[in-house]
C-alpha cells in the first residue's frame, strides 16, 4: 500500500488502544475523578491528563505524590478500573471517529494489523469484543508481553520491536498510530513510522518534529493519503 508522502510501502500497520481506537481515555479522566472523590483525594480534576501517556518514573511519581500507602493505591486503581469496565459495558466506549473506515480500508487492502498497547490482555479483549473489532487484528501486543517477556514499557521501543518481529515484516515497511508522546516515542525510537492523532493533549513540539504526520483524526488520515 503506497501513501503520500512515505517512500517505503506500508504492508502492516500497529495501532495503540487507548484514546487512539477507542474513547477509553476520556473514560479513565472521569473514572479517576470520581475515584478520588470517593476516597477523599484533593487531585486537580485535570491532573489526569499529566498521566496519559506516561511513563513508569512519571506515574510512580504520581502514587508517591498522592497516595499514604499501597492499599490506597490499589484501591483507586480498582476503583477506576470497575467504574471503566462497567462504563464500556453500558455502551460508553466508543470507536473513535474514522477508526471503522480505516479498519475497513485496511482490510480491503489486505494489510494486516496488529495492537501495542500498555493496557491488560483482559482489558484489549473486552475492548474489541465490545466494539465489534476484534476479527481485524492479527494479535496484540500488551502489559502482559512487557512483563513477560522483561521489556520496558513505552516510551522504550521494546514493545515495538516485538510487534515487528512477530509481524514478520521489515521495519521500513511497517506504520504506527499513537495518540500519545511517549507512545510516539516508542515507535520511532523502534525505527517504525508513526502518525500522530492526538487525543486528551495535544502534540508537543518535540513530537511535530518527529511524527510521520499529525493528524486531527483518521478521517483526516483517509483524506489525505
């Protein structure tokens, strides 16, 4: 598959998850709202945002910052993560605009796909399932392939070069869809193209320099390739 302004032809392409496919990290901001709420946490209601994409050093820091002990920790952890889950059960989740289009594309044009996330095999399955995708992936890479496999998570490549390994593909012939920095990151510190559509915060200057492109949607992405 050939798209303008890329040189190599793309023959698979690797999607991030959250807040890229799906409406999930809208979801998460007003989960984590509401878990503080209740367990009497004076958190910013946009401290959330600070958060998306983070990385490890940067939400250790977080639990540090706001939390007195680990079983506080667990407890917002497991309190955001129901509130989500039920949330998506209910019909919250979302495929997020032109997402069905560029799965449809890619299918027609026989180009397999894959996930990289952070997020739990639990949490991906019941994602896809939900929104009727699960059939256009080829498999997913996530939290538990990070541990298993003693890799660093992203903004690491790690994740990444797993991904192009178990595609079976060269790297220049692979493309990546982030919404987030470190996400980004990622991808490219991995050597694979990536195309930005940012989510919650929008593209740093640092990310304007070395995504593929920054688009505002995949709507956005379909019209211009």
């Amino acid at each position: 598959m050939k798209i303008k302004g890329i040189n190599s032809e793309i023959k698979g392409v690797l999607f991030d998850m959250d807040g890229l496919l799906v409406n999930s990290e809208e979801l998460y901001w007003q989960a984590n709202i509401q878990a503080a709420r209740k367990a009497g946490l004076k958190m910013p209601a946009d401290l959330y945002l600070q958060l998306v994409g983070a990385s490890a050093t940067s939400m250790a820091d977080f639990y540090k910052n706001y939390f007195q002990n680990d079983q506080q920790k667990r407890q917002f952890i497991q309190q955001t993560d129901d509130l989500v889950w039920q949330w998506t059960d209910e019909g919250k989740l979302k495929l997020k605009p032109g997402v069905q289009a560029i799965l449809d594309y890619l299918q027609k044009c026989k180009i397999p796909m894959a996930i990289v996330t952070s997020n739990t095999e639990q949490v991906v399955e019941h994602n896809l399932w939900v929104t009727g995708t699960r059939n256009y992936f080829y498999f997913h890479l996530n939290a538990a392939d990070v541990k298993n496999n003693q890799v660093n998570p992203k903004p690491a490549p790690d994740i990444y070069l797993l991904a192009a390994e178990k595609m079976a593909l060269p790297k220049k012939n692979l493309l990546a869809f982030e919404d987030s920095s470190s996400g980004l990151q990622a991808a490219v510190n991995a050597g694979i193209k990536c195309v930005m559509i940012p989510d919650l915060v929008p593209a740093t200057k640092e990310d304007q320099k070395i995504a593929t492109f920054i688009r505002s949607s995949f709507k956005d992405f379909l019209a211009k390739i």
